[in-house]
C-alpha cells in the first residue's frame, strides 16, 4: 500500500488486499464529511470492484483519493487492471449478468451505491472503473 499525501493506492493480489482497499475507502471517507451509512456504501461498492479484479483479472490496483469540484468534497475511486478485460460491457451492467454463474450484482450494484460510475475496457485490454460520491447531499 502507498499513501501519498490523501492519495492511497491498494494494490490487489490476495484476498487481504480487498480487506484493505475497503478499509482504505473507510478510513479515507470518513475525514470529509460522509454519513457513517455512506462510508459503508462506499466501503461496500470498493469491495466489489476489487473482488472483480481478484476473481476476473487476478491483480490490479485500486486507487482512492479525495476530490473537490466546484465547492463540493467526494472520494474518487480508481480500480484498474490489465485482466482480459469485458466484452460486452452494456451486458456486464446488467443486474444478474455473470460469466462465473454468480450473482451479477456486483457492479450494477456499485452503480447504485455511488453517485457517478465510469466503465471502460476493451477485450484483452483490462477495465478500469472510476467511481464518486458526493458527501453531504451534494452530486
Ligand atoms: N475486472 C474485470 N475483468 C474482466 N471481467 C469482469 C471484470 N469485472 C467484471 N467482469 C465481468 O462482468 C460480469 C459482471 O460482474 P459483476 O456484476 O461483479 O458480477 P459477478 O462478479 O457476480 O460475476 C462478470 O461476471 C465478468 O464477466
Ligand atoms: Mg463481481
């Protein structure tokens, strides 16, 4: 893990490292103004794409930072790897859509949770998904 100013960066490679990421998210939520249900929110939705990238790609990094935007405060969350990527990324989004016969939930779910949601991959490329939310009402 590196923590470089407010930024931290969590690198995924075990299981652990997704306890950390999560954490990461908490305890970097909790300085700017988050009710304590959003710092779960947030918590929970870093959780899912970090087990994606165990699950689907193996390694990778996730990436948290605090951001502020015309007279807002929110965290930005990065995650990233160089997996095989996603080929239908529509279908992907969709709740129930899983290529492991699981529940699909995970990143239609991390959608929901956070105020903006971004998604790009290309087939053999990797994802990155960047995610934020708004604390104190704004967004
Ligand atoms: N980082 C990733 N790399 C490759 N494919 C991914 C990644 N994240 C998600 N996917 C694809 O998107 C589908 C939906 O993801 P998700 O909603 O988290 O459901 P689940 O993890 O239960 O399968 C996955 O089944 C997988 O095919
Ligand atoms: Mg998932």
């Amino acid at each position: 893990m590196t923590v470089a100013s407010d930024e931290v960066r969590v690198r995924i490679a075990s299981d652990d490292d997704i306890v950390t990421a999560r954490q990461e998210g908490r305890r970097l939520s909790a300085g700017l103004g988050f009710s304590s249900t959003d710092l779960t929110l947030i918590a929970t939705a870093i959780s899912e794409v970090a087990r994606n990238i165990r699950v689907f790609a193996g390694e990778g990094q996730v990436q948290i930072r605090p951001v502020h935007e015309r007279g807002r405060e929110g965290i930005v969350v990065v995650a990233r790897d160089k997996g095989p990527g996603i080929a239908d990324i529509e279908r992907a989004m969709q709740d129930g859509y899983s290529t492991r016969g699981s529940f699909g939930l995970g990143l239609p779910g991390a959608r929901r949770l956070m105020d903006e949601f971004d998604i790009r991959s290309r087939p053999g490329k990797g994802v990155t998904v960047t995610m934020k939310k708004w604390a104190l009402g704004g967004g």
